[in-house]
C-alpha cells in the first residue's frame, strides 16, 4: 500500500516514445519506459510496488516491479 493510501493513483506507461496522463485532483503519478526496461533492465527504474495492480492489468512483466515501496511523485493542483 502508498503511504498515501487515500490518494488516488495513476500509472504512466511509456511505449513507442510517448506518455500521456490526465488527472482532476491530487494523485499519485509513476512513471515506467516498458521500451527502455526492455532494452536496459538494469539501469531502468521499476514501477513502484504501490502500483502493482495497475502494473499488472497494463501487462507489464511482473519482472519490472520493485519488490519494496518507494518515492513517486505527486501531482496536487491545489
């Protein structure tokens, strides 16, 4: 669970060169390159363990999620 358990989330998933998101309120964003994981493993940030759920229904590799939590952004337009 995020340390911020009552916010909602939103999981970017970068492929072919391009991200987008939309959110009305505050939220917590991550975001992950499935093109650069494929390419580099190693040097390429996993999504966070929050995220998971989300992750997964994407169809990102159950490889490419972080084992423990840790920082993502926040987007609040307060």
């Amino acid at each position: 669970m995020s340390a911020n358990e009552g916010t909602p989330k939103v999981l970017v998933v970068v492929s072919g060169g391009n991200a987008y998101f939309a959110a009305e309120g505050a939220v917590e964003i991550a975001i992950f390159d499935c093109d650069n994981y494929r390419a580099d493993p190693m040097q390429t940030a996993k999504v966070p363990k929050g995220f998971t759920d989300l992750a997964l229904r994407l169809g990102v590799d159950a490889d490419a999620i972080q084992a423990s939590s840790s920082m993502v952004a926040r987007h609040d337009p307060a």
